[in-house]
C-alpha cells in the first residue's frame, strides 16, 4: 500500500493528481529558487501566507502557500511524502474526492494559522498541512474503517504520525498550527469521503488501465515477483522513512 512497485510510467497513469501536485511542488521550486523567473517570483510574494495580508482581505492566500515551498529540502520532503502516502488514497477515494480534502487540509491549515499564531505578520508556505491531511484520513481508518487498512499498515499509519508529530513540536520553524489543523480538518472529512472507498489494490490499477479490455496476461514468474516484494518492500518503505526523518531533521521546513 505504501511501497511503490510501480514502473514511472504506470505511476503517471495510475495517480495523475499524485504525479501532477509533485510537478507543481517542484517546477516552483525550480522557476523561483534556481531560475528566478520573473513571474514566478511575483507568484511568490503574491501567494506566501501572510497573516497580516489574509486579513487585508487577500483571501487567496488561504490556498497559495499550499504550491510554495522554501527551499529544495522543503519541496523534496513534502514531494516524497505525496508520493509515498497520496496514491493509495487517490485511488480509494478517486481523483476528485482527492483533491478535495488535499486542498480543503490544507486550506483549514492555513485558516488555523491565521486564527490562532500570536504574531499577526506570520508568514508561512508550505505543503504540509496537506499532507497531514492526508494522514488525517488513515487515522480515520484506523479507528474507523480499518478494512480498509489491514493490520500492519494500521501499525504504519501510527508510527508515521507518531514521528510526524514529534517532529512538528520538536523542530524549529515548524507552522505547528497548520500541522494540526490539516490532521483534523482530514480526519473531518473522512467519514463522507470513504463512502464507497475500497481497500487499495495495485492488481485493481493494472487491470483498469489495460489495453486488453481488462485481460491480464498470465505471468508465471508474477508470485516469485510478489514474494519478492514483500520480503524487500518493508525495507524499502522504512529506508524511505529514515531518508525523510534525516531530511526533516538537517533542514527547516
């Protein structure tokens, strides 16, 4: 569910709105820290979170922060983390049911800055409310749907969301509120989203995309394959998860 076997290619076919939120995440990054393009830039300072302009009456940067990010390790460590925990969600929930509570977690995490950080010129970007929204939605699952999950990546769930926390109040720089308020504003979504949702199945994707009117041909070797993903893939997903908490720990997000 959380380990990518999927080919870049199938990736692409599989989960464009994963895919196209990446691109965004870091073509900003490319067009304003590297490039410095002129409209990029101005995209910048006319879309980072500003509590003191948000009260002005510049209602739009509720969304904007969402695409901007601080700096390369800022953009590569949300990236990674969409593409690790987005589409198992985007194809249980659907593109659209997706982007509705990427955006809205987001958005509710920037509405909770705004309402509750003492400092009324706080300024923040980032994609992390989001995401935390996304973690929002497993942890509805958990308590909730947990058919939907299975046992062990129940147990993956709390442990990401464990260190995710830790992180958020141990860290300097962190915009705690979004934090929290994209976890809840996920968590409140869930229960209307999932109706209907089925557990993830990345057979499910392959047969749905096929040119074969759903036909699969028959690979003999595809069980020694599998066996070898599940004995490789855990650590690979958790390789994965320390590459992203050493990230998150030298660099400010």
């Amino acid at each position: 569910m959380f380990v990518r076997t999927e080919s870049f290619q199938e990736f692409l076919k599989f989960y464009p709105v994963v895919s196209i939120l990446v691109a965004i995440n870091l073509g900003l990054w490319l067009f304003i820290d590297i490039l410095q393009l002129g409209p990029a830039l101005e995209f910048y300072r006319f879309g980072i979170g500003n509590n003191y302009l948000l009260g002005q009456g510049e209602w739009w940067r509720i969304i904007t922060p969402i695409f901007l990010h601080g700096g390369f390790t800022h953009a590569l460590f949300n990236s990674f983390s969409l593409v690790l925990f987005g589409p198992a969600l985007e194809q249980m929930l659907g593109r659209v049911k997706f982007i509705i509570v990427y955006m809205a977690a987001g958005a509710f995490g920037n509405i909770g800055t705004y309402l509750i950080a003492p400092d009324a010129f706080y300024l923040h970007l980032g994609a992390s409310g989001a995401i935390f929204g996304l973690f929002g939605v497993y942890l509805f699952m958990f308590f909730n749907r947990k058919e939907l999950l299975g046992p062990a990546n129940s147990q993956i769930v709390m442990v990401i969301l464990i260190l995710g926390l830790f992180m958020t109040f141990t860290r300097p720089g962190v915009n705690v509120w979004a934090h929290l308020f994209g976890l809840i504003g996920g968590f409140a979504l869930a229960l209307p989203l999932l109706k209907g949702a089925r557990p993830f199945s990345l057979w499910q994707n392959r047969a749905k995309h096929s040119n074969n009117s759903g036909d699969i041909a028959f690979n003999p070797n595809r069980w020694k394959r599998k066996q070898t993903f599940n004995t490789y893939g855990k650590y690979i997903f958790w390789g994965a998860i320390i590459f992203l908490v050493a990230l998150a720990l030298f660099s400010r997000l």
